[in-house]
C-alpha cells in the first residue's frame, strides 16, 4: 500500500523546483510547484490495469492481471508529519479495504481493528479458508478491542514470526524519506533537461508531456544509481528484518539485472513500444486540479500488451486524526489471547 502512494506522490511532486515563464513547460511546472508548497493537502489516487497480455514473459510484473486496481484517499499533513490514507483494492477480482493511520516521524503504521469488523465478506477469500473462520471466530469474541488500533509492525512480527523494533522502524522511515527526496531531485534534473517542445498545451487548460522507452530507459538507471548508491537500497531491505545483508544484497542484484535487461530488450526492439503520457488539468484559477498518468506499451501493428493508468485529483483537506495514545493500541498480550482464543474455538467448532 505504502509502496503505491508513494509512486502516485512522487509523480506528483517530481517538477516542484523547476521555473520559467508562460510557456507550456513553465506552466506545467510551476502549477505542481505551487501545489507542492502546501504543507496540508489530501489527494485521491486511482489506478487500474486496463489491459495486460504476456504478463508471464514478464519477471517485474507476473503477479498483475487485467482488471486490478488501488484506489486511495490520502491525507498528509507535513506540520504534523502525519498522513492517513483510506484504501480500496481490487485484485483478482477480490475488493479489500482498509484504513492505515501513519507516523511519518518514527515510520509506525496503526490499522483500525474496525476496519476488519466492516470487511465484505466478498473480501475474506483474501486470507483464505481456514483464515476466514478463524478470523470471524477472533472478532466475534474480541469485541472489547473494535475501539483500538493495530501496530502494523507488532501485528506482523507475532504473526509472522519476524521481529521489527522501534529503532529500526524509525531508521527505515529515515531511509525512505531520504531516498524519496534523492529520487525526486533526480526527476527534477532529468525533466529540466527536456525540450520545450515535449510540452504541449491542449484545450480546456490541459498540459501534456510525452516520455517515450529511451526516455524512460536513461530515468530508470539514473533512478537506479541513487538507490545503489551506498548501498541504501540493501540497507532498506535489510533494516530490521530477519533477512541477511548477503541476502538483501542478492535481492536487490537480482532486481536490478532483471530490470535492465528487460528495459534494454525493450528499447532494441523495434516492433514494440512504451510511453508515458502525462496530462495536467488546471482549474479556473491555473491551480492544480488533477494529474493524468497513462503507461502504454504496444507490439507490432499497434496492439496493446500494456496499459496502465494513474490518476491523481486534488481535494480539499481533510484533517488527520492524531496518532493514537498508547491505551488505545492494541498490545501483545491482547493480541496472543485474541489469536489464541480465536484458534480454540476454531478447533473446538471444527472437531
């Protein structure tokens, strides 16, 4: 989830330093710079999978099908260093919901326990079989705790056996954060380095920008530098997790090979093709109103294998609830007994 919004936002915020005057290029620019100032914004972000074919040829996205979609409400408030987000996912034709409340400082991620007394019940084929009964037996003998909040990174270490602490957690945010801004500056220089005329203005206050598969080849491995660089990226898989650095070392080696073979396989073929079309809508007052992000790859006589879209809207601010005191969190004695209790009667009702 995490992961998703922070793609959507740095696409957002990647011209926020350019400058000019009233070309195209300067408008498009300085919109998203005057956007970007606000320390309090709330944004909706949806993107869905309109077509992909071959996706099992593909290493970096075999896990995606037509259809799929994330759809997300956020709220940041940089004062704060807070952001809540409301998040609905569509994947393999299963919707699931969830609410996760963030502290941007020490990187802590809280989950309304609420939030699983109001899932669908088309959604519960997510935690399978077994899962789903187990899970409707944990809450309906955990009423007491519908008030509270999950510790995302307590829940995960006790139910999946790996442990994450409080140093490490902020450690990694810290990481995050840096990385993000690193990144972005690196959009920035690239960007600021294109033609005027890749920017062209289209009717109803419209801005469009066009990156094509060299463009996007030479982004990626400067991208890419910054995230090797140091070793961040290694040290962000590694960080508080029960995997070695030899192993996080091999992970991330494997991705980057993989990443550049298939971007340059991409761009010596001649009978395919990928863009990234951006379109910026301003409102009457030349603010931003929305951000159109469309990922295009086409094969020989123009059919479409991929076709992935993003759109980002700006709405108005909806404030972020403060982080929850320590009462109001779920703790790992409440949350064994839950479990426990869950699973007892599980088997008791299964004999």
């Amino acid at each position: 989830m995490k992961k998703a919004i922070s793609l959507g936002l740095a696409l957002l915020l990647l011209f926020t330093t350019l400058s000019g005057c009233s070309s195209p290029k300067s408008n498009f620019t300085s919109t998203l710079r005057q956007f970007s100032l606000n320390e309090q914004y709330t944004l909706n972000v949806q993107t869905t999978m309109n077509e992909f074919v071959n996706h099992e040829q593909s290493a970096l996205f075999k896990n995606l099908e037509k259809g799929d979609s994330l759809s997300a409400k956020v709220s940041i408030d940089e004062k704060q260093k807070t952001t809540f987000a409301d998040v609905n996912v569509y994947k393999s034709r299963v919707p699931f919901h969830f609410e996760a409340l963030q502290n941007n400082k020490t990187g802590r991620v809280y989950i309304p326990v609420n939030t699983l007394y109001k899932l669908n019940e088309d959604s519960k084929p997510v935690f399978g079989k077994d899962g789903q009964k187990i899970l409707d037996f944990v809450l309906a003998h955990n009423t007491a705790l519908k008030a509270k909040y999950l510790d995302f990174y307590e829940t995960a270490q006790n139910l999946l056996g790996f442990t994450i602490n409080q140093v490490a957690a902020e450690k990694q945010a810290n990481e995050i954060r840096r990385l993000e801004k690193e990144t972005l500056q690196v959009l920035y220089d690239f960007l600021n380095q294109m033609d005027e005329s890749n920017f062209k203005q289209e009717k109803g206050r419209k801005i469009s920008l066009q990156l094509d598969k060299q463009d996007l080849s030479e982004l990626a491995s400067e991208v890419m530098q910054v995230w090797d660089k140091d070793d961040a990226a290694v040290r962000l898989l590694s960080t508080g997790k029960e995997i070695s650095k030899t192993e996080a070392k091999r992970i991330w080696s494997d991705l980057k090979e993989t990443s550049k073979a298939e971007m340059k396989k991409l761009v010596a073929a001649k009978d395919e093709d990928l863009s990234v079309q951006l379109t910026l809508m301003q409102d009457a007052d030349s603010k931003f109103k929305d951000l159109k992000i469309r990922t295009l790859r086409t094969s020989a006589g123009n059919k479409t294998l991929f076709d992935f879209s993003t759109d980002i809207e700006a709405l108005p601010f909806e404030v972020v609830q403060k982080m929850p005191e320590e009462n109001k969190i779920v703790n790992k004695k409440e949350l064994d007994k839950a479990i426990s209790d869950g699973l007892k009667k599980y088997l008791e009702a299964t004999r």
